[in-house]
C-alpha cells in the first residue's frame, strides 16, 4: 500500500498514557520538585499536572486540594534514617544522627517539607502538623532514645536522662533554628549543639 506524502507522521514524542499506582508516582514527584523550586506560595495544581505531563482534572480526582496532595507526597517522599547508629560513643552517635537527619532536610523532599514549614500561615502549618510530627519528628525521637539508651548501658549518659524533653531537645533545636533563624546547620553548629546542649544534658552526676 502506498502512503500519501500528506499523511502526518505519528507523534513519537507523545508520552505514553498512564494510570493507576505510576500516574500517582509521576504527580507526587512534580509536586516535591514544584515545592523545592517554586516554593508552597508558588505551588498550583495547574503546574504540579504540567511537571506530571497529565491533566488538571487526574490531579483533582485523586487530591480534591493542593494541601490533601502535598501531604501525600511529603510522605511518600521522605527519606528515612532505620536505624540508630552504633559508633562505641553517644557524642559520635548523636552526630551521625543529626548529620543523617540534616541529608533529608536538604533532600529535594526535605526542601519541600522546609518550604511548607517557613512559608505556610499557622492554620495551614497545623494541617501538616501531623505529617511533621509522624514523619521528621517521631522517627527522629526514637532513634534518639536508641541512641541515649545505648549511652546508659555504656555507661556515658545517667539513667534519669532517658525522658521526653531530652528526646525532645534535638528535634525542636533544629525545627526551631530552621525555621526562626534559617540556619543551614553547618557540621560545627551540629557540634556545639551536641557538646554544649545534649552531652551536659545526658552527662552522669559528679560523685
């Protein structure tokens, strides 16, 4: 059969029609990257469906709001430090921790989660509270009780440090000093936080 010179040659650009779990992926990853470029402020539907080379309407079937559909990609996003790590000394251990855990606030999902935290209003900061705290703040706490009380065991940290508010300090130092003073947490302010805060915190009695 012969083909008129006039017929338009397929489009082999197009992208291929997704659906279900994958079409899901591809707009969960434009609303991270729109969050860690243009910001929550700059953040529409319009574009998160233009990064996910989908329509309008496959975002608003799934996400009836730009805040149901960040919270759904912050938590599928984030990254998750498993374990505590084990290096023979609280100081070391503490450390690494913060370290692991300022890689995922630098990640393309953590500078989307930093970008909800500094530009949000508070009525809209408390519908991601939940997402803040199950997914940074709670794993956080319990890698540091992992951490605390493997010192007790040790011997470095006295048993009655083993509590909430010193579970708590290093999470809420870091929430705090990003968002309030935009600190970037260079791996001296990790360290003055760990030798001037936590280890005098968690430090045995003089007998």
């Amino acid at each position: 059969m012969v083909t008129s010179r006039w017929t338009a040659a397929p489009d082999r650009t197009a992208s291929p029609r997704r659906r279900g779990a994958v079409l899901e992926r591809a707009i969960l990853d434009a609303t991270l990257e729109q969050l860690s470029t243009v910001g929550w402020k700059g953040l529409t539907m319009e574009g998160v469906a233009a990064g996910a080379q989908t329509g309008k309407a496959a975002v608003y079937r799934r996400w009836p709001s730009k805040e149901d559909l960040v919270a759904d990609a912050l938590v599928s996003g984030l990254p998750r430090v498993e374990k505590a790590p084990d290096l023979g000394s609280v100081r070391e251990d503490l450390l690494t921790l913060c370290r692991q855990v300022r890689q995922i606030m630098f990640s393309r999902p953590g500078l989307a989660l930093r970008s909800v935290i500094h530009e949000c209003d508070h009525v809209q900061v408390e519908r991601f509270e939940g997402v803040i705290v199950g997914t940074v703040v709670e794993p956080t706490v319990k890698l540091l009780r992992d951490v605390i009380t493997r010192g007790i065991e040790r011997g470095e940290v006295r048993p009655d440090a083993a509590n909430g508010y010193v579970f708590d300090a290093i999470p809420a130092m870091m929430m705090y000093r990003s968002k309030m003073c935009a600190s970037e947490w260079s791996d001296q302010d990790l360290e003055e936080m760990i030798d001037q805060l936590m280890l005098p915190l968690l430090r045995p009695y003089a007998t």
